[in-house]
C-alpha cells in the first residue's frame, strides 16, 4: 500500500504520537483526516495541528470515537486507518476506570465496527507494551506472557484481541503495534520525563515514583512513527503483532539525573510511593519488527532526551516576566 494519494484517517490524530503521524503522512502526499475530541484528559492539542489547517490535503473533524455515527461518517472513503485515539495515563486510568474501559475497548469496538462496514484497506492499531505487564524475562518478545498490571494495560489489550478478532472473524486487513515508552516533542504532561523536566526546569525536585531503580525502554517519537508506518505499507504485517521499542533501557533514576544536569537543576529527586500496576523493567526485542517490516529505530536516548529538552526548554519554559505556557 502506498500513502501518495491515499485518503487517510487518523484518530487521536492532534495528540502526541498521532500528530507526529500527521506530519508524516502529509509529507508522503497523504489525504489526511484527523478524528480527535480534544479530551480534556491535557490541554494544548490544538497546537499540534494548527499549522495544518490551511492545507488542502488536511481536514478535521472534532468527534468522540464513543460516537459512532460521527466516526463512520469521518471515516467514509477512507482507504487506511490509523487508530491512535486512546485514554492513556497509567496512573488516570486506575482512577477512572470506567473511561478507560469505554474508550480503549468500546471506542476501539466503534474504530472496527466502522472499518469492517465501510471496507477499509487496511487499519493500524497501536497498542501498547503495558500489556505484557511485570515480566519475569527481558527482552520482552511478541510471544512473552500478556499480563497487564493496570487497568490501562487491561483495556488496550482487550482492544487488541478485539482487532485479531476482526481479522481472523471478519478478514478485516489490521496490524497492531506495540509501543514502548514513547517520548518527544509534544510528550504528554503526564509522562515522566515531561514531568520530571516540569520540576527540574523551575528548580524543583523531580518525583521519583517507587525506589527509581525501575527501567524503562524509552523510544523516541521519530522511530516509532517510521514503523508503524513500514506496518501499514507492508502487505505482510496484515494479522501480525510487531513490538516498536529500541532495544535499550534506562533507569528512572538515570532520567532524572540527566534531565537535572540539562536544567543544571541541584535539586535532588523526591521519592514517592511506587504507583499500583507500576512494573520493574521493559525491555523491547523488536527484531520482528527489524526483520519483517524493514525497521530500525535510530534515535538513542541521549540524543533523544536532548531533542525533547530542548523543545521544552524553547516551548514549556517561561522567560523572566512571562507566565508559563500552557501545556
């Protein structure tokens, strides 16, 4: 499948990693339609697409995935759908998990319903390695043990079994990506190294949840938009499950100690109690993704922890005098 000409429709398209996307595709000749709610989950997505608006090949419609009229008729003529939309935050979900429930599984239950109706090419679904929970073994392969932790890992897996579902039931052409720790411009209030460069930036201390010696296998936005495109080009990823982590895993710990040297912050980091559903480690094999999709992620976490600092430094961090930006 080729993107040049292509009506594309892409949910949670104004969020972090959907916005991302967007450039991308329109970058590769795409007919680009994004399908977002602007929930007020964090404040600020209407940034992310504003410079797009006056482009012909761009188009938006605001709607809930919840809404399945509005999502069908987004959705018409659409021949590849990237479903991006989502109710993230591990520590959010766990307080709300009713909402988690209705958009991560019934929302992705709409994202298919409509999809199948209208004989979508092809959807891309993108999951999350959250599912595999507190593993016993690293790296984590496509086969390791599904066990999520929290009550974000549960709802994304069950979005994903709905989509298998739909391939192997309805023969609805779907590939489904897992993400491992995503950061970068445009990252979430929510995340950690954002909140963790919030605090060091203002020169205070950054929030270690737990005892920090937890690790993370931090991908940077760059890479993980470059495969889950390969996933939508590539005929073969149809009914497949494709890890997009880098490969490497930093403490929590080191983050924070690397963020405070970048903000020269001496600050040190305040421990707070470990959060329920937190997990010890990830750690991606993606040689799946490596070896059938063509995929090789190429931003380290030192340069990419640079890349996103500088960023904050430029569009989070108030001048002397000036109030601080919205998020």
């Amino acid at each position: 499948m080729e993107i040049s000409g292509k009506k594309v429709l892409v949910t949670g398209g104004a969020g972090f990693i959907g916005s991302h996307l967007v450039d991308s595709l329109l970058l590769l000749g795409g007919d680009v339609t994004v399908f977002d709610n602007f929930d007020e989950f964090y404040q600020g997505k209407e940034q992310n697409i504003a410079t797009y608006l006056g482009n012909q090949r761009f188009h938006f419609v605001k709607g809930t995935i919840l809404d399945y009229d509005a999502l069908h008729l987004a959705m018409r003529g659409s021949e590849l759908v990237f479903h991006l939309a989502a109710q993230p935050g591990i520590r959010y979900c766990l307080a709300n998990p009713v909402k988690a429930h209705e958009v991560n599984v019934t929302g992705t239950l709409n994202v298919l319903l409509a999809s199948k109706k209208l004989g979508v090419g092809k959807l891309v679904y993108a999951s999350s390695s959250s599912l595999y929970g507190n593993v016993t073994r690293v790296p984590i392969q496509e086969s390791s043990p599904l066990n999520p932790t929290s009550i974000y890992g549960a709802t994304k897996l069950a979005a994903e079994k709905y989509c298998l579902a739909y391939h192997q039931t309805y023969g609805l052409p779907v590939a489904c990506l897992r993400y491992f720790s995503v950061y970068g411009p445009r990252g979430r209030p929510d995340q950690v190294l954002y909140s963790m460069a919030e605090k060091a930036a203002a020169g205070d201390a950054p929030i270690v949840y737990g005892d920090g010696k937890q690790s993370r296998d931090f991908t940077f936005v760059s890479d993980i938009i470059s495969g889950t495109i390969l996933a939508a080009l590539r005929d073969d990823s149809v009914g497949e499950v494709f890890n997009l982590g880098f490969g490497a895993e930093f403490s929590i710990t080191e983050a924070a100690e690397r963020i405070n040297d970048y903000f020269r912050n001496r600050e040190e980091p305040v421990h707070k109690p470990a959060y329920s559903g937190d997990f010890a480690r990830t750690l991606c094999d993606n040689q799946k993704a490596r070896r059938q999709l063509g995929w090789a992620p190429k931003v380290g976490f030192t340069t990419g922890l640079d890349q996103f600092l500088g960023w904050f430094a430029k569009t989070k961090v108030p001048a002397a005098g000036q109030e601080q930006p919205s998020a």
